[in-house]
C-alpha cells in the first residue's frame, strides 16, 4: 500500500498518485515491481473518470504480453476500457478479488484493487517509456483540463 502521494486537484476532483516504487504509462496504468514481478493496475485518476467500475476481463494466464499490448479491459456504465501493458513479460497473476468484486478499483486502486502480475521480460527496457509520480501528475493535470 501505498503512503506518500501527490494530489492532482481540478474542479472538485482529487486524484492521488503514489510517489514511492510506482511508475506510470501515459494510458493511466501504472506498474510496481518486486523482486522481478510487476503489478498492475488502474491509476486514480481512470478510475474516476469510468465511475463504477462493473465488471473486469482479465488475460489468460501464461499469456505473453508486451509494452503498450492489451492486458484485458474493464467496464463501467460509462465506458469499456482497455488495459494498455506498463511492461512486457508473461501473465502470472490475475486478482481474484477483482474478478468476484471489480468495485475494489474504485475503492482501492493501488492496493486491493490491482489486476495482473507479470513476470518481466526486460524492464530496464520497459522503463524508458515510463513515468514517475511527478511527471503523471502533469498527464492528470492536461487530461483533465482537456476534459
């Protein structure tokens, strides 16, 4: 779980963004890797922009998968939306509580509410076309003004 966060704020809108061990894509998925495994999920800032998150389709397990590939979708009323991969390896975990209870995403992005583990292939490589806490912030902070 997280600690230490930077807040985005635009309108009446909050979005909170982990500083420490987290690394972002420019499509909202953000990454965290421990010993070799990279967890992924949903940032903050999707996860209120889709609401009530109702139902997610996960990958196969054992799939391969590369940087910028799809890693399954979630839905909401408003919206299905793709999970863009952060990092390229093989599948080897999907959140069982987030199948049985996708709400979890909403409640609790980055911690209950993450989606796949994958076992990286080469994330000194992945890494470059991340991003860290600050620089999503300036993402958050153009996407919303756009909206």
């Amino acid at each position: 779980e997280p600690t230490e966060y930077l807040v985005v704020t635009h309108d009446k809108f909050e979005f909170r963004i982990p500083v420490v061990d987290y690394a972002f894509n420019e499509n909202d998925i953000w990454v965290r890797v421990l010993d070799g495994v990279a967890r992924v999920g949903i940032s903050d800032y999707m996860q209120q922009k889709l609401t009530d998150i109702s139902y997610f389709e996960p990958p196969k397990m054992e799939a391969a998968v590369d940087q910028f590939g799809e890693l399954g979708s979630v839905e909401s009323a408003k919206a299905v939306f793709e999970i863009i991969s952060p990092v390229s390896g093989t599948v080897v975990g999907v959140n069982p509580a987030v199948i049985e209870t996708p709400g979890l995403i909403n409640e609790d992005p980055y911690g209950s509410g993450w989606l796949v583990e994958i076992k990286l292939a080469d994330f000194r490589q992945d890494q470059t076309l991340l991003v860290d806490a600050a620089a999503y912030a300036e993402v958050v902070k153009r996407k919303a003004a756009e909206e």
